[in-house]
C-alpha cells in the first residue's frame, strides 16, 4: 500500500521498495495518475501494456516492443484508467483489476492494482501487486 496523496512516490519494483532516484523506479504514483519511468516522465524507456489474462495465470511477458506504450500528460493509464468511478453510487473509485505489464530495459513485471483505499478508507493509498516474469 502506497500513499499517492503527496507528491510523486516513486516505485523501484526490483527493489520492491520507493525511491527518490530519478533513474532506478518502474511506477510514480500520484492521486490516481500512474506514470512509468519513459516517455516525458522519466528517462528509463520504461513502458506498460494491457493483457486479458488473469494475474494468477500470467507467467510470461509480451515480448513486441510495439505493444509497450511509453508515458505521456496523462500517465501511461490516461486513455485505458485502472479504475472506475461510480458516481451514481457512494462516490468511490473502484479498481478495473486489469492485468499490466511494466517494462523497464530487459525486465518486465506483471502489475494490477487492486484498491485505492487504505483499511481505513482513506483515499490515494493504493494497493497493487506485482512479479517479475520471464
């Protein structure tokens, strides 16, 4: 669980901890906008792509490098968001749990985030899981 209500906090996956290096982070989290270290935010050549198959069963890694978006104004999520919000309902954003892959150099990882709410139910302190794959 990350607090993403303050500034960026960056995210070293291979580390599994946050960083404040600007080269050696995969995720910047800020409120709901997700960024990956390439395109204008970073210089990593870092990069994410969508897949349909369940995180669970997820062993390996898209390998075209045609299928990696890099970041841009509006994170790399910008036009497919991770979450939904039901503005009808109780006002909550509520996570796709959507299946991503995070690339950075020759490493790629498996990524879904799975809440936006700590236990209390403080808002921007979100929850993901993620692995290396091969």
């Amino acid at each position: 669980v990350l607090n993403a209500a303050a500034g960026g906090t960056r995210v070293d996956l291979n580390a599994g901890s946050t960083t404040t290096t600007d080269a050696s982070w995969d995720l910047q989290l800020q409120g709901f906008t997700v960024r990956v270290n390439g395109g204008i935010s970073g210089p990593g050549k870092g990069g994410a792509a969508t897949t349909a198959t369940a995180f669970a069963d997820l062993t390996t890694a898209v390998t075209n490098a045609s299928a990696y978006r890099i970041d841009t104004y509006a994170g790399v999520f910008g036009t497919q968001r991770y979450y939904r919000y039901n503005i009808a309902g109780d006002n909550r954003i509520s996570p796709t749990f959507d299946v991503y892959f995070i690339r950075r150099g020759e490493t790629t990882y498996k990524l879904q985030i799975t809440s936006y709410y700590n236990e209390t139910g403080t808002a921007r302190h979100i929850t993901f899981r993620w692995a290396e794959l091969d």
